[in-house]
C-alpha cells in the first residue's frame, strides 16, 4: 500500500533544501553588489555561497536517489491537466536543482580561481577557460531567475491548495504524527 504522505525523510530533506535554496538565492542577489576590492569580503561570501551550493548538489542527488528508491505517494485527487502541472513544475524544479550548483561549480573550475569548501581548498580541475566560464555563468543565472520563478509558482499553487480547494496538501509534508493522522483521516473513504 502507497503512503498517504511523505515519509520524515522526504520530508526533511524538502524543508531543509527549501530552506538553503532560499538562502542561496538571498546570498547570491546581495553578494553580486559587494564591490570588488582588496578587502577580501566579496571573495568571503562568494566562497561561503561556492560551498553552500556543494552541498546543495550533494542534497539534490540524495533526494533524486530517494525518491526512485521510496514507495511513490500518490498523486493528489485533481483535475488531469493539474497532475500534469504539478508534475511538469516537480520536473523543472528537480532539474533546476541540479542545473544551478552544477553550472556554478563548472564556471568555478573555468573562472582560474581556487575553490574552497568551507575554507578547504579543493584540487584544481582544470585550466582557466574563459568562454566556458562566461558561458556556464550565464547558465547559473537564467537559472536562478527560473528557479525563483518556479519558486513563487510553487507557492502559489501551495495556495491554492491551502485556500481554494482547502484539501489540507500541507498536512503530507508535516514531520508532526497529529499531522500524519489528520492525513490518513482525509485519504480515507468516508
């Protein structure tokens, strides 16, 4: 039998990804204004954002990982074309999530600067490549404008589940066993 809702698992990596997703987007919007100069800070936190996207593309291949290994929830009760959305929106967002980190690490290696993980210096992995570096850049910023797009889509359809159809969708995503009772109470034939 299918789960009526997301195991802990699932759950936490949703919320913790969400969570330094949007951080990553704040960092990434205020650190691109920090001037270049011989303070080292704009360097700082463009390391500490180089970082923490390493460890969001480690996160995203986990979730991918687990999502083909865990039992399938199944899809809310909706129209088809909304299924299709959602799932179509899902998909986006899963390669976005890989896009970004993978195209910042690339334009990294090009960019002819070390790359530290949290301070540690990481093995150089290639030679200074210009073209490939402005490339992958352009790539890791239309992306995060998609990402933030998908983002605000994903909320909105939140809200829409939430408020117009009031099918208490948050209640499959909640760490809470009260929550996990009121969802198996919803899914339930009456």
């Amino acid at each position: 039998m299918q789960p009526a809702r997301y195991d802990r698992f699932s759950v936490t990596l949703h919320w913790l990804m969400a969570a330094l997703i949007l951080g990553q987007i704040a960092l990434g919007l205020w650190m691109i204004g920090l001037p270049k100069d011989s303070t080292g800070l704009r360097a700082s936190w463009f390391n500490v954002h180089k970082s923490l996207g390493m460890v969001l593309g480690l996160l995203i291949v986990l979730r991918l990982a687990w999502a083909l290994l865990r039992p399938r929830v199944p899809a809310w009760p909706q129209a088809r074309r909304l299924q299709l959305a959602a799932r179509g929106a899902h998909g986006l967002l899963y390669a976005l999530m890989l896009v970004m980190p993978l195209s910042g690490f690339l334009s990294s290696v090009f960019s002819g600067y070390p790359i530290r993980f949290f301070g540690m210096q990481l093995p150089k992995l290639a030679a200074r490549w210009e073209g490939a570096k402005d490339l992958l850049s352009g790539v890791h910023h239309i992306s995060a404008l998609a990402l933030i797009l998908l983002i605000v889509l994903h909320v909105l359809a939140f809200l829409y589940h939430q408020l117009v159809l009031k099918d208490a969708l948050l209640q499959r995503m909640r760490w809470s066993d009260a929550g996990r009772r009121r969802a198996k109470q919803t899914a339930a034939p009456q």
